[in-house]
C-alpha cells in the first residue's frame, strides 16, 4: 500500500454522514481528538515499556478506528495490542510510527470530507 492509499471505508463513512447529519462532523472531531490523545498516551508508554498502558490505548484505537472505518488502522492497532499483550518489544517503535504515519493520512481524508 502506498503512502497515498489508505484503507478508508468511505462507503461506510457516508453511511455514517447520512445517518448522522450535521452529528458526523462532531464524531470525526471526536474520534480525531481521542486518537491523538491514546496515541499520545501509547507513545509515552511505549518509551518506557509500560505495555499495560500500551495495550490498552492501542484496544481503544482499533475499536473506534474500526467503527469509523479506518480499517488499516485498526489492523496496525491490532498489531501493536498483540505485541504490548505478549510484552514484545521487537520493532516496536517502527510499528508505532507507522500507526502515526496511517492516523495522520486517516484524519486527513476524515477533514477532507467534513
């Protein structure tokens, strides 16, 4: 997957746009705001190997990521979980990254729909 394609439901997001209406707006802001927040959290764990904290921030991405349809996200949440549940810490700065790199491509398409 390139850097320009996300895994984006957008079928999805505007059966989201149509159900909510003008509410779509606050939940895109809202899920952007939490995302940065846990990602935030997930990153300072990270630094300092608290995979408690870790996996719980990581859990909580996934699930609204998958609700909003960021898919790819999701699976890399996925990922990050599994790894802070098993205590692993190979590469995981570099799968971190690429959960920022794919959150930052995912709220850009989410603000470019608003």
């Amino acid at each position: 997957m390139s850097g320009s394609e996300i895994d984006l439901d957008l079928h999805m997001l505007e059966g989201l746009r149509d159900l909510l209406g003008e509410k779509f707006t606050q939940l895109v802001e809202t899920y952007n705001s939490d995302c940065e927040q846990r990602l935030s959290n997930a990153g300072k764990a990270i630094a300092v190997r608290e995979f408690s904290v870790i996996n719980h921030e990581a859990h909580g991405v996934k699930g609204s990521s998958r609700n909003i349809g960021a898919n790819g996200l999701a699976k890399l949440c996925g990922e990050l979980e599994s790894k802070a549940k098993a205590e692993d810490d190979a590469d995981i700065e570099q799968l971190f990254s690429a959960i920022e790199q794919e959150f930052a491509a995912v709220k850009q398409k989410l603000n470019s729909l608003l």
